[in-house]
C-alpha cells in the first residue's frame, strides 16, 4: 500500500456507519489522470523494469508501455485529436491495445473500446453513435470498418471527402478523422518517429475517461459514460481489497479487453499493484485457454461461466494443471450452482462469483477468497452499498426478492444521447440496476435475474436462472437459455433454447431429429421432476448455438423475438 499522502490517494475510512450514511469511498485529488494512477506512478516508483505485459513475442516492462503509450500519444495529437473528444480503439488484445488507450487517456480524449469482430451493421451504429475522432484497427479488419463507414458502398470514394461545416472524413471511414492501421509498416515508422516522453493533459477526477457499453440485451448498447475517479476507486476497493493483488501476481483474461470487466481485472488492476498482465490475441477456446495457463502461469485468472462450463467438460480436465492459480473471478452471467460445484470438485481453486455493471464501473457484490457460497454473489464490496428495494424505492427485509440499487465512488456520469435512460437509471447518487436480488440476514446476495428477464408465471415470479440451473444438470445439455413468451391467450409461459452436448447431437443417419424430438420433451420431464410444474419450459427449442450480443451475452431478445415468431410455440423443435 503507498502512502496515503500520495497526490492520488486518501485513506479509505472504516466501514462503520449509520444506516443512510453514504458509504466510504476512494476519491483522488481533483486533477486526476487514470492513465498516470495506473502507469505513470509505477515508473515514477522505480518499477519501470518489471515486467508489465506478456504476450507470445515476449515481455514489456512499465517502462516500454510507458513509452509506447506516450508515442501513441504524440500520434493522436499529431492528428488533431483534442481533449474529451473520442478515441475509437478495435483491436485484437496485445502492447498495441494497451498503448492506444493509455496514449488516449494521457492526452485527455475519451478512450471508447470496441469487439474488433463486430458485424457490419454493428460497425455501422457504433460509428454513427460515438462520433469518434480517431480509430485504431489492423489490417485484418480495416476493411470491415471502412465499408460500414460507407455504408456497404463500396464505390463510395475512398480518398478525404469534406462534408459540411468543415468536417472531414477519414480515408474510406465515416467519423474517424483518422485511422491508425496498427500492423502497417507506415504505422511502426511514424510511431518510432515519435517522443517517448509525454506532459499530460491535466484532466479533473470527474472528466470523461471511457465509454463503456450496455449489454444490448433489451437493444442498441448505451453508451456509458465513466470518469477517471470511477476507475481509481474501483481498483481501489475491489482490486485491492478484496482480489488482494500484489506485484507477484500476474493476470490472464478469458473475456478481451475491450469489455470493462476485463479492461478492469486483466489491466487496470495489475497495473495498480505493479503485477504482471498476460495478453493474448486469439479468440479465446478451452485448448487455447489451457495452452495459455501452461505457458504464463498466471494467478488470477478473469472467467466468466460458458468458459468454465467448457473448461469442466474437457475430456482431460483432470490432468491439466492449474496449480499456479490461487483464485479465478466470474463474472458477466449468472455462475449456476452446479457447475461451481463441478469446478470445485475438478480443480479445488477458489471460484469468486461477483456481479458488476458498466454504470458502476464493474464488481460491487462478490464473494471473497477463501469465503465462497456457491450460488451467490457474496457481499457488497466495501466501498458500495447495495441494497434490495421495493418499486417505489423502499428497502425490502431479508428474504424478500427486489430491485437492486447501488451507490459508491464508481457512478457514471451517465448514458450518452440518452437523457430519458440516465434520468431512470441513475436517481441522485443511486444506480436503479434492472436487476433482481435478495439478501439474506448475512448479507448475502443472490442474484434472481434481469426484471425485463424474470417471469410472472401462474401469479407467480420465475427466475429463469433456476431453470437453466436445472436443464444444466442434464448430461445431454451443453448450454441453456430461458425467456418468458405469451401464449395464445397472451399469458406468459416458460420456453427454453438449449444446446445440445457434441454426444447428444452426433450425427446419426435417418434418426436425428426424432431423436432431439424426444430430448425436447425428455427435458421437460427433467425440469418438472426437479422443480414446481409451472416452471416446466412449454417447449424447448434445440439449437447449435446460441445469439449473443456484442459483449458475448446471451440475447434474451433475440430469443424471446425467435418464440414469438413461431405461429405455435409449442411447436416441435
């Protein structure tokens, strides 16, 4: 721990207060750069030669992300980039993610991080929505970005075009003023050509750092404005309180680093304590995952539950060694019961179940090292207080199911272009989730499900969490999802979509899908004999995969929009 009169710290008070006490929180001076919290500090300290990334070519030390970090600046200065404006950032994970959103953050601009692997009509919306002044992309998906930019027009001029009141627009891209082609040689030229040294800019604590993003699940991703102080204090609270990280560890992320969960666990939170974060650029599968844990021996390792749930399936589970982690984070959807138990019982590592949201900047309830209940979400992060409330705001006593609120040093500034949004979610210094919680007298949360996600069934609430939970137990079941669809008489009924294991889905001529036919209806027979009969599915839909959004959540709407196109939806599968 640095000393409290540190330029960027006060001491964190007890978490001793009165009931309507606001809870204790990290807040940083009021010129406050993250980008000089996270980074500058560590060379300032004298930890310039530790190593800070490691990656397939090798290791950088703080230093040489420090200076990385300063020339991307210098680059994005050079191109007229000025403060608060917007850094778009869609790149594979590596040293070239990292000095792009740490040169963003120096300068003052916002840094805005997006899934390098969008489609193209989702280029098209982030494009039209952030406005950004720059992108930083390679050459593999340059092309996408450009042709959304155009608008799938490909004989749209490809050279600077001048549209009104002065704007330009980059070559071939629509917004970006610039784009930064990073794998290009031009690209490594101009950026060995610039200053290893940069002045920050002297942003304010409350400034714009990032833009996050919504899940999309209900629709377009909202941008979530967050703020140099949100980042610090979360990395405070959470990073160092209850991960516990030191300089000896070293991070290795499931999830990449454009979503804030990893942004936070596998970079924010190392940097803070001098540790070590592994990157890799590959999409993430169990043998790659494995692959990666047996050549960086990492710590802690960032999961989130389809990862783990591949992980316990894999026909060597047993023999692959974890021993080098002491704990693994999940996050990003609801860990089920079971499949905690399976991890526990294959490889004995602590598996820390946590809920967060990008408009309070990441885990708020988790579970502690060395005090996990399987099933739950742990208690409320020190620093937040978490409460479970009625509609009207009123809190609710233990054991009863309710809407969750938050407040801590972690609150967005709120939801870009999105005044109605923000004024329902954020209510003074509260965060009104979506989500569904109850506590018990422990204070012990347990997580019920997305309200726009929970079923009232029969006159009674469903959460569809219990009923993936128990489909899961199936051996025939890879992956579930549950969403609540009207029947003919407009009442709402349980339909799940389920992946089928790679052994219950093997082709076999002339009896496949007679075969899913009766896993469809064999699977509601399993839920019914495990659970209350109105929380039997009323159909159960077969499919190879599952939607996601552009975060990898599971789709929900998407799934719900599939039932209800179906004229009966208890139609065979």
């Amino acid at each position: 721990m640095r000393d409290p009169s540190s330029r960027h710290e006060r001491p964190v008070q007890p978490m001793e207060m009165q009931d309507s006490d606001p809870p204790p929180t990290f807040v940083p001076p009021a010129r406050f750069n993250i980008a000089e919290y996270l980074l500058g500090d560590r060379v300032r300290e004298g930890r310039g030669a530790r190593r800070a990334l490691l990656t397939e070519n090798g290791a950088l030390t703080y230093a040489e992300v420090d200076a990385l970090a300063n020339r991307c600046g210098h680059l994005l200065l050079s191109a007229g980039v000025r403060p608060e404006e917007r850094v778009l950032i869609a790149l594979p994970d590596g040293p070239a993610f990292v000095g792009a959103l740490f040169g963003a953050l120096r300068i003052g601009a916002v840094g805005v991080m997006l899934n390098p692997y969008l489609r193209r009509e989702e280029i098209e919306y982030f494009l039209r929505y952030t406005r950004g002044a720059v992108l930083f992309t390679d050459s593999e998906r340059a092309p996408a970005f450009a042709e959304a930019a155009r608008g799938g027009d490909r004989d749209r001029p490809r050279d600077r075009d001048r549209v009104g009141d002065g704007v330009s627009w980059g070559p071939g891209i629509r917004g970006p003023g610039e784009t930064f082609i990073i794998d290009e040689p031009a690209f490594g030229e101009r950026l060995a050509a610039q200053p290893a040294t940069l002045e920050p800019f002297p942003t304010h604590r409350d400034d714009p750092a990032l833009w996050l993003f919504s899940g999309g699940t209900t629709g377009r991703p909202k941008g979530v404005v967050q703020t140099h102080a949100s980042f610090a204090n979360t990395t405070e609270c959470y990073g160092k309180r209850v991960l516990g990280l030191t300089e000896s560890d070293v991070t290795l992320s499931v999830p990449k680093l454009f979503f804030g969960y990893a942004t936070g666990s596998n970079l924010f939170f190392p940097f803070s304590v001098g540790a070590a974060a592994a990157l890799f650029p590959e999409r993430c599968t169990p043998e790659v995952l494995f692959s990666k844990i047996e050549k960086f021996r990492p710590t802690v390792l960032v999961n989130v539950p389809t990862m783990i749930r591949h992980m316990v399936a894999d026909s060597d589970a047993a023999h692959r060694d974890l021993s080098c982690l002491r704990l693994v984070t999940s996050a990003g959807e609801a860990l089920p019961p079971d499949l905690h138990r399976r991890w526990r019982d294959t490889w004995g590592v602590d598996l820390i179940d946590g809920l967060g949201t990008a408009e309070m900047w990441h885990i708020f309830l988790s579970n502690r090292p060395g005090d996990v209940r399987p099933g739950t979400l742990g208690r409320a992060v020190p620093g937040f207080d978490v409460r479970v409330c009625d509609d009207e705001g009123r809190e609710l006593p233990h054991g009863e199911v309710g809407w969750l609120r938050v407040r801590g040093g972690s609150r967005a500034l709120g939801y870009w272009q999105r005044a109605e949004a923000t004024a329902e979610a954020f209510r003074g210094e509260w965060y009104v989730s979506g989500d569904m919680v109850v506590r018990d007298a422990d204070g012990v949360f347990t997580y019920c499900g997305r309200g726009d996600d929970m079923l009232k069934v029969k006159g009674k609430w469903l959460s569809p969490g219990e009923v993936e939970d128990c489909l899961l137990q199936h051996p025939a079941v890879a992956e579930a999802a549950v969403v609540g669809v009207p029947n003919r008489a407009g009442l709402v009924e349980p339909v799940a979509w389920v992946v089928p294991t790679e052994a219950a889905s093997a082709p076999d001529a002339g009896s496949r899908p007679a075969r899913l036919s009766e896993l469809a209806a064999a699977l509601r027979e399993f839920v019914a004999s495990r659970l209350a009969s109105y929380k039997a599915p009323s159909a159960t839909h077969l499919v190879d995969a599952l939607p996601r959004t552009h975060l990898g959540k599971v789709d929900r709407a998407a799934l719900r929009g599939r039932a209800e196109s179906l004229r009966d939806p208890r139609a065979a599968p």
